[in-house]
C-alpha cells in the first residue's frame, strides 16, 4: 500500500509518498516552511499544496504535535494555532485533500517508524 505522510510542525510541514511495507520514501520529500502559527483553515490549504504537489489522490497520514483522540479530533496544540483544539483534524484536512485521511501524534508515529 501507498500513502502521502505529511508530518505538521510548528516551523514547517514536510510529506512524501511512503510505501507502507517498507517504510521507504517514494519521491523526494517536500518541505512547506510555516513561520508563523497557521489556522487551521490556512494550515489545511498547506496540506493540500503539499497533496496537489505529488498529485496525490489515495490516503493520507498525517503526524500532528498534539494529543489526538480517536484518531481524529485535536485535543493540544501547544506549537500550533490554539485554534486547533477540538478540531476534526480528519475531517478538516480531508476536506482540503480530497482524500482519506487519519490521524496521529508525531512522536506515536515516530515510535511505530522505529519498530
């Protein structure tokens, strides 16, 4: 399986195309500098810049610097947009996107990358 990773940051958003078996990049990843703290209406147009970037229209995971529950819905934001909290993060980038997408704390999927 195929996905675009994007990781959110508080400087910047990067993705690729991963291949889900292997964990390896498909294309060159993408960096997106965010200087300032978005909103989320301007954060979810970075995310579909960095999709429509890669011409992307399969699923996309998206690691988030916050506390996500349920696999969705934002519950910290503390290097982001306070705006954040208690959005559909899902619903709100999938929007954007066009695309499925789900939801992790950046450091959980950094601790499943490991494994």
């Amino acid at each position: 399986m195929k996905a675009l990773g994007i990781d959110i940051g508080g400087s910047a958003l990067k993705g690729a195309p991963v291949d889900t078996e292997t964990g390896r990049l498909l294309a060159d990843r993408l960096r997106i500098a965010t200087p300032e703290p978005l909103s989320p209406a301007r954060m979810a147009r970075k995310v579909a810049e960095l999709a429509r970037h890669f011409r992307w229209r399969g699923p996309i995971g998206i690691g988030f610097p916050g506390v996500i529950e349920e696999g969705c819905r934002i519950m910290t934001s503390a290097n982001l947009h306070p705006k954040f909290i208690g959005v559909d993060g899902a619903k709100l980038f999938g929007r954007a996107t066009g695309c499925r997408v789900a939801m992790i704390n950046d450091a959980a999927a950094a601790g499943i990358a490991e494994m």
